[in-house]
C-alpha cells in the first residue's frame, strides 16, 4: 500500500464531485499579416521586460528570477535535440520543415509557450533562431546567446498576448492586469480576472495540440491538476500557491526550488532495531545489528510532481 502511493505521485484528497468541461486548451490565435525579420522588429511589437522595470522594479526583480526570464536558454537542451533529432531527423518531419512556413510551423511546437511571440517571426527570422539553438548548445557561441537571451516568456506575453481568454485577442498595446482599476498614463490598461483563473497558466502548462493536431507534451502538464485535484473537491489555483503564497509573486517557484519541494512532498520516516542472521558467517558473527528503514512519500501538492 505505501509503495503503491509511491509510485503513483500521489493522490490522497478528500472526496467531492467537480464536474469539469474541457474543449481543449489553447493558444492566442495572432494577426498573421505582420511578420518581422530581426529581433529588433520584434521588440517592437512586444517590448522586452526590461522597459518595464522603471515603474514596476520589484515585480522585474521577481521575473528575472524566474525560469520564464530564461524559458528558451533554460531548456536549450530539449530545444536543439528537437531540431536536429526531432526535425532533421526524422525524413517526414524534415520534408515539412524545407517547405515553404514547414520549420516555423515546426518550432512553433515549442516557442507557442517557451517565447509565444514568434508567432510575428518570418520564416528567416526562425531559421535564424533554430540555428542559434544548436549553435549556443553545441559550442556554446556567444553571440548565439545573445540572440536567444531576448527571447523569453516576458511581462508582455503574459499581460498582452496570452492574457485574455481564447479565442478572444488582446488590444494592441494594452497591458491587461487582473486588479487594475485606474488609468495610468504611460500606457493603456485594462482588467482582466482571467490572468487569476489556473486555465490562464493551463495555456502553456498543459498538452499543447499543435495546428497539425500534434500534441505536444512537456514536463509541465495541469492534468494531474485538473483530472485529480479539481476533479476532487481541490479549490487552490495554480496563482494562489505558485504567487500569492509566502508573496512568491512573479518569481513562480516549482519543483526545482528547494522550499517549494519541501512544500509539496512530506517525509514520514520510521526506523526499527532489528538483528539479522548471516548463516554463511562464522557462528560468533552470524547475529549483527540491522534496522528496517521505512520512508513514505505523501503529496501534499494540487498536482503530480515534479511535473504539474
């Protein structure tokens, strides 16, 4: 029983009945006219992090320390072994990427929540950035790093381009939060209690279903969220623990943070004196002290872990 609860990862809430109604999840759908060559371009259309920090110091402070500052460096790894292994190495998947939008509509498997902003990218633009990958994971170029550091899941997509709920589209140039309430003058906001609702995260954590109808699926998935702990009574959102609690705010601690494990996964260890009986040993030697280690590992998150 206990290492069945082990293995599982692990689920122990109290019974209720939720009924959930999915129609899939979701990507903001872009305008597909505007297509930019250079991240120069890009910036314009979603300006870096960094242009906020003057009036927001401490939230960009958080963000810097969060893996969504460096969602495209951090997972360069999985990144290039899908370029080189996953599109050029597979002969069906590489005739679609010499096709003419084929490598985009590849790469965009994986930007659509790592930098969801090439969306706007060309063609070149992506090339450009697929090499970029390979070249920073494989001899680790500088200037390929300095290309891929500008690319990231920033306060724009977040407050911008992933902020209202599919298939609505943002306001060019509107900062949606969810408890604005006053105007501001350095530029247009608007509120939107979506950016609290764990479907708002669920966009990019969660089986991303690619335009082709592939399904992607990463390490960070919500079903073990919405099909276990919802599914069961749990009321906790992705924002209230991974946010809000002990004002984590935009720093977004998951399994990888030390205190957020602890957090998540109890430990009950019990120890008992034994002695064991070795027949092979001399007949002086053959009682030796032992102990029998018992360590269970109860869940005490909303979600698998380490995945979630």
């Amino acid at each position: 029983m206990k290492r069945n609860r082990v293995r599982s990862l692990f689920f122990g809430f109290s019974v209720g009945l939720s009924l959930i109604i999915t129609t899939g999840l979701f990507s903001a759908t872009p305008q597909k006219d505007i297509l930019v060559d250079s991240i120069e371009d890009l910036e314009k259309l979603f300006p870096p992090s960094s242009n906020c920090a003057s009036c927001h110091a401490n939230v960009y402070e958080e963000w810097k320390k969060s893996l969504h500052h460096e969602s495209i460096l951090h997972s360069i790894g999985g990144l290039a072994n899908f370029i080189k292994f996953g599109i050029y190495g597979e002969e069906e998947r590489k005739a679609r990427a010499e096709k003419p939008g084929g490598l985009k509509a590849e790469m965009m498997k994986c930007f659509s929540c790592h930098a969801p902003q090439l969306e706007f990218a060309s063609d070149k633009f992506i090339r450009e950035i697929a090499d970029a990958i390979v070249a920073y994971a494989d001899r680790n170029d500088p200037k390929a790093k300095a290309l891929l550091e500008r690319l990231n899941v920033s306060c724009y997509v977040c407050h911008n381009l992933k902020a209202l709920h599919p298939p609505e589209r943002p306001s060019p140039k509107v900062i949606y939060g969810p408890n604005i309430t006053a105007k501001l003058p350095f530029h247009d906001t608007k509120r939107n209690p979506f950016l609290q609702n764990s479907n708002f995260c669920m966009q990019c954590h969660g089986v991303f279903i690619a335009p082709d109808g592939e399904p992607i699926m990463c390490n960070t998935l919500s079903q073990s969220y919405r099909d276990h702990y919802v599914a069961m009574g749990g009321q906790k959102t992705c924002q209230e623990c991974h946010m809000k609690a002990k004002n984590r705010g935009h720093t977004f601690p998951g399994a990888y943070n030390v205190e957020m494990l602890k957090e998540g996964i109890e430990i009950d260890v019990h120890i008992r004196k034994l002695t064991d009986l070795n027949p092979e040993l001399p007949k002086d030697q053959q009682w030796r002290p032992a102990l029998a280690l018992t360590i269970d590992l109860i869940n005490r998150a909303g979600h698998r872990i380490p995945d979630g």
